[in-house]
C-alpha cells in the first residue's frame, strides 16, 4: 500500500465531515499507515483513541489494543501492558486475526506478570505461548526456557529441573538443549559446592 499518500490524503480531508463510522475507519487508516512508516510515537495516539472505542469493530480494534500494549511494555508500565495485552490476545484469537499478533500478545502477557513477580500467571500464559508455537522451533524452545526461569524464581525447583531435562534430552545437540544441559549441571556443581560448605 501506498501508505503516505493514505497519511497525505487524511491531512487534506480532516476537516470534512464524516459519519462516526466513517471517522473510525479513516483514523484505522492513518494509524496503520503510520505504523508501516515506521511512525509509531505518531500512531499511538490514534491507537489509544481506538482501543478505547466499544464501538470500533473487534477485527480492528484488537489491533488498537495490541499497539498500545507494546508501547506499555516498552516504557515499563506493566500493569496496563498486561491489560491491554490480554484483550487484545482474546479479541485476536475471537477474531481469528492475525497469529503472529496473537502470539506477540502472548508473549506481552508473560513479561508483563514476570516483571510484577506474578509468576503463576507468567507460567499459565507461557504454557497458552507455547500452545502457539511449533514444537522445536526457535520460539518454542526459548519459551521453555523460560518457563523454566519462571519455575525457578517460583521455588520450583523440581518443576524447573524436569523443564530443563526434558529439553536436554529431546534435543541434546540443539543451543538450546545444550544450554539446558549447561543450567542443570551448574545447578548440580552449585549443590555439591553448597553441601561441602555446610560440611565445614
């Protein structure tokens, strides 16, 4: 698409007059074009505007919610990136909209309750992540990973050693099941050094 003729062309007909509808749909226009020019700090008050708007249809309104999730993240405002995030995750699976959104929606979703240390819910939303994912692709594996860093500042530690191991033993020549490898046998050295310590 022509998306700066689309952003020049808004600027011409703003102050024409427009149905709601009609005024929803141009504003949908103006925020997609600038977020494919690269233009985000411009867009974002149009999303927010959107995500806010009942009456903005679920097929482009997930998106509203899902740019202004992503901008809440980025300046570490976790509580509304997880907000925002888990509504737009919803509507983009309702919707059935747009999978890799979903899936970035996802995974704002567990960095958001990691960061506000509410892990349990880092873990449900991981596991809804990799549901999402292809088994031993990439993001698949570094979810698992993270899961397991997840597990591990719960206090589960058993649940983080079965994570890590059954990596390591799915797929022991990949990076990630060698860093699997790696985490575990730190861990061990770390009890033998700690069990020595006590000993003294």
């Amino acid at each position: 698409r022509a998306w700066r003729d689309i952003v020049d062309l808004a600027r011409k007909v703003q102050g024409w007059r427009f149905s709601p509808n009609q005024r929803r749909g141009l504003e949908y226009l103006v925020a997609e074009a600038l977020e494919n020019l690269g233009e985000a700090d411009r867009a974002l008050p149009l999303w927010t505007k959107m995500a806010g708007d009942r009456e903005l249809e679920a097929e482009k309104r997930c998106y509203a919610l899902y740019f202004v999730a992503k901008e809440a993240m980025a300046k570490k405002e976790w509580e509304k990136a997880q907000l925002y995030a888990g509504e737009a995750a919803f509507m983009f699976q309702e919707t059935g909209r747009d999978a890799d959104k979903r899936k970035a929606a996802v995974n704002i979703l567990v960095e958001a309750n990691r960061s506000m240390g509410e892990y349990a819910r880092a873990l449900k939303h991981a596991a809804e992540y990799a549901a999402l994912c292809k088994e031993g692709d990439d993001d698949w594996a570094g979810n698992r990973m993270r899961m397991a860093a997840i597990q591990r500042a719960m206090g589960d530690v058993d649940g983080w050693r079965a994570t890590l191991t059954a990596m390591r033993d799915a797929a022991p020549n990949s990076l990630y099941g060698r860093m699997a490898a790696s985490d575990l046998s730190a861990s061990g050295l770390q009890n033998r050094l700690d069990a020595l310590t006590r000993g003294k």
